[in-house]
C-alpha cells in the first residue's frame, strides 16, 4: 500500500514539504528514525485526493494529531490521558513548537497507532474523538 507524506528532514532537522510517495515500511522507518531523536513532525495522505490530511507532531512520548477535511475544517484528536487536561505541552508543527493543552495529547506509541489506522482504513471518523478547531 502506497502512502503520501511530508516529514522532519532527518538531516536539517527542518521540515521538508517535499512530497513523499513510499509503501508504509519506508514511513515507518522515517518516524522511527525521528523518534530516536525525541522529536518530529510529519503529514499523511492516501492516494486518490488532497484530503483527509492527518498530521502528527510529537516530541519525547507526546503528540498531537490534527486531521484536515475536504473543507479544510481542522480538527484535534482528543488525547489519551498521557498528560492531565490542564497541563501545557509543545510539540513541533512544521518547524516551530506549538502550544497545546493536555486534553489533546497521546502518548507517541498511541499516535504511531492511529497513523497506521488511517492508512489502513482510511477512516479518520473512526481513529477516536475529534474536537473541531
């Protein structure tokens, strides 16, 4: 199965919105490699359309999943407890850190999960709660 993406470049560090078409191994192995150094970001299409777009920024074992729709509506999964609602968490989204709050993040192992889901099923509505943005 071939998966569209955009990713931290494992060199700069920078965001690279240079479109990537691989099977989900080599994706894989991508995040893997970003996890290994604590932090990342990265965009996820299937074939066949701009949208849905899920996109995942985590740093050390917590991230953020946004999803964009067809009508460019944004939304947050809602998190799995990893931080307590009231808490404050920064991940990377592109090349800067952005602010969440802890009601929105899951544990990276969790977002890793859901980001193969999407690719198998491609279902967002299906990967968990959305909170519309």
């Amino acid at each position: 199965m071939l998966v569209w993406w955009t990713a931290t470049d494992l060199e700069s560090r920078q965001f690279s919105a240079i479109e990537r078409t691989s099977d989900v191994a080599d994706l894989t192995d991508h995040f893997t490699a970003l996890r290994s150094r604590g932090q990342g970001y990265l965009e996820v299409r299937l074939p066949g359309g701009e949208f849905p777009l899920l996109t995942v920024g985590f740093q050390d074992d917590q991230a953020v999943i946004h999803l964009l729709d067809a009508t460019e509506k944004s939304s947050l999964l809602v998190g799995d407890g990893t931080a307590t609602a009231d808490a404050v968490v920064q991940v990377p989204i592109m090349d800067d850190l952005a602010v969440f709050s802890g009601d929105c993040v899951l544990a990276v192992d969790r977002a890793w999960a859901v980001v193969r889901n999407f690719i198998l099923t491609g279902a967002p509505g299906e990967l968990g709660e959305w909170r519309a943005l």
